[in-house]
C-alpha cells in the first residue's frame, strides 16, 4: 500500500492500476511504455491543467454538447486509468463508447467489454451505456483493416472523443470529416496536431473538468456554443502549451 | 517482424527486447512505464548522442580508466537493452558488473544472472566478468535495506557506473563518497544532479562511444585524463543539455 501522504501518490497509485489492468488482460504490455511517455510531457507541464488545457476543455465541452451523434472511443489505458469518468461522461451524451485498441486481441476487446459489464451492469442494461465495436465491420478508409474497423454508430458519428490515440488514425478520422478531439499529453504529437481540439492534459485530471462543462453547457444557447468552438485555434493553443513548457525548463536551477 | 525499412525501427525494436525481458522475468513491469519515461526525452533531445553527452561519456571514460576498483551496476532495463555492451565494457575494466533491482526479487535476480551466464558463459567460467550482487551483505547508509544491499566489492568501488539509477540510490552512494557516473535521459531527475558525471544519452547509443573513449584513453598518461576530469562540471553540462532541448522545443513548427 502506498500511503496518500507520499509525494508521489497520484502518480503511484496510476502505475499501481496499470499494472492490475496489464495482470487482468485490459492492457497490452507496450501500453505501460506509452505511459511512460506520457508522464514525462505530465512533468513537463507541471502535473496540473494548465489555463491553455482549460480552454481546449471548454471548446471540446462545447463541441460535444452540439454534436448530433457524438461517441467516445476508448483503449485499454483510457479504460485502465479511468473508466469512471468514461461512463459519467458518457451518461451526460448518448451512451456510446466504442472499444477499439491498437493491439486488437479478441481477448483483451472482451476482457474491456466485460469491464464495463462488471462495473457499470445497470447502466448496460438500462441502455444508458452502450458499449460498441466488438463486432465492428465497417472500415475507415486509409488505415490498416486492425484498428480501422469501426461500428456504424462509430462510422456516422459527427464528433468522436478520441483519449490517448494514435497518430494514424486521427489523420484518417480528420480525412473522413469528423470533427476530432484528442487527450494526448504530447502536444508535439501526430494526434496532438491532427486533432480539431486537443486536450493536453493528464486525462484523470481533465475529464471531470471536460464532464463538469458539458453540464454547464447544456444549459446554454447553441449560438454562444458555436461561438466558443469557432473561437477555438488548436494550432495556436498548441502553441502556447509549447511556450508554456519551454518558460517552466527556463527557469529550472542546478 | 518490423522492417529495418521502418522510421521508428530501432524504437519499436528496443520495446520488442523490453517486452520479451518482461515475459522471461528478466524486467519488471514498472521497467517498462520507466522506458517510456526515457522515451520521451530522447525525443527531446533528438534521439542522438548531443556534443554536450559526449563531453559527458570522455569525462566518464577518462573516471573509469584512472579508477582503482570501478564496478558497473545493473538492472533489468540495463540488461534487456545493452547486456553485450555491458560486458563489453566490463572486460575492458576489472570485469566487475552487479546485479541492483529497485524491484528486488530473488526470481528476478537470478534470471538476469543466469542471463550473463548464458550469453557470456566462458567469459564468466573463465573470471573476465564477474557477476555480484545475488548474496549481498553490505549496506549502502541511507539507504532502505532492499535496494541498499550491495556486495563487498561493490561496498569498496571507488568508481561506480550506474545505467537508469533511482534518484535516492545515486544519492546515498555520493554521500558514501563513491565517484557516480549515471546515464539517464532525464537531465532534471535527481540522479542526473546527483551523479558526479551524468551521460544523458540513450544507453545502447552511449556505452560503444565510452567503450571507444575507455580504449583510447587507456593509451593516454594519467595527468592528462585527470584533466579532462577536472574540466567537466556536471551542472554546466546539464544546463547545456537543457538550453539544447529548449532551442529544439523553439524552432517547432505547428
């Protein structure tokens, strides 16, 4: 057990559940390694969600609430790190969340599925969560058949919410039309750049925020959303997040 | 099989050794979370050896040749990426390498010791490696006792390299006295100030340079390589190496 008063407790207690995930068949091995990478761009920032993450949140909230037909696509870290805030996001939408990995096991998309079954059975039930792509058959044009098999509901959704994905597919999702929004530590990345809205942020960290918007916005005009959205430079944003990186390593003393 | 053709080739090979060290109990899993860390330093430093490392590995190499009793500590990381450039290295000083795990296992212990064993067998039946560390006794002050333990020549080297040391290790071994030579990719960690000369460098990338370095410098008087120790100073290095990740974080293009 790791005590809540050791500095390190947040960050421990998430290596702590991806090794669980990784022992219950939820996590490919290299998923450990891209959290790894991640928590380096995390210290970069700061570990806490910067004012530039925050305006990417609201536009990404805005988004959401306008979109038609929204979903949420998740992977084996996202459902290790936080399937909570999955579900509770969800619940604010339509229920969709689509299980697509880039390792695709048969075992590991059914070690998921039965994650959210275990958790979250009166939600699945009820139909208030719907978890998707198991049995995806259609195909995103532009990307190997593995990781480019989606449902229909992915495959017609306007705007899909896309945490910790990979540079290939959220090119061939931008190329589709969709409008994309990525979590994704890395503000350099492939995702980071491709993304209509990028979260650079830590994504247990930003998800309630992203959820605690979505509420607020319901509550608002489409117009003033819209205006939110359009206001929105993810280029410029990423921009300020780099700014914001290279001012902290400024000021580091030996 | 990834093609040699790949852009990320000798990256995906690195995590392919990680993993395979990983299912024969050779790393633990944090090793791999611990990788990714590295990983994406690298990145930032452009995943080449900087001029400001290669003033790092000739002060190290000119430390290692005029040391009386070096001895190279290793861990499961160290061994799943580097173990030839190790023993490499190791003949070429006084053949000593210890086996030190962070994550202290009796099973993990001795699969990297029948590692050496396997891949190295003459050399260890023969005495110019010896593998140290299994039955050690002494204690490293300051130190919690598992990762503390060290063997008696390891207790007495007046020169220590350590690949991906923790920060608290690379610390109580200074305040022992001991002469600290670190890899490691993060110029900010603590092992990085710590450590008397620190290489940020990828491990597989620096050690044939510092085999290079010991070889030519064992020809050179030992006044001369006294020098080149006296005028590396750890923390302008590693400002250097920072301000280097900074112009190459300015001149990013979104």
């Amino acid at each position: 057990m790791i005590p809540k008063s050791h500095p390190r407790y947040e960050s421990l207690m998430k290596r702590e559940k991806l090794v669980d995930a990784l022992n219950r068949g939820i996590l490919a091995k290299a998923g450990l390694i891209a959290h790894g990478r991640g928590e380096t761009f995390d210290y970069l920032i700061g570990e806490k969600t910067t004012e530039t993450a925050l305006n990417a949140i609201k536009a990404a909230a805005a988004l959401l609430v306008l979109a038609e037909n929204p979903i949420i696509s998740v992977n084996g870290n996202t459902v290790a790190l936080a399937i909570d805030e999955i579900v509770e996001l969800a619940k604010e939408l339509n229920g969709k969340i689509e299980i697509n990995l880039f390792y695709r096991t048969r075992e590991r998309e059914i070690a998921i599925k039965n994650e959210f079954y275990r958790k979250y059975k009166d939600d699945v039930e009820s139909g208030k969560i719907k978890i998707l792509g198991l049995n995806a058959k259609k195909q995103i044009p532009n990307l190997d058949s593995l990781r480019g098999k989606v449902s229909e509901d992915f495959y017609n959704a306007d705007v899909v919410l896309v945490p910790l994905e990979d540079g290939d597919r959220t090119e061939a999702l931008v190329k589709m039309g969709k409008k994309v929004i990525a979590i994704d530590l890395n503000p350099l990345s492939r995702t980071a750049k491709a993304a209509t809205i990028t979260i650079v942020d830590e994504l247990t960290r930003c998800l309630p925020l992203l959820i605690k918007y979505v509420r607020e916005y319901k509550k608002v005009n489409r117009d003033e959303l819209r205006k939110i959205v359009e206001n929105f430079d993810n280029k410029k944003n990423l921009k300020e997040t780099l700014n914001y990186i290279i001012e902290r390593l400024k000021n580091i003393e030996f």
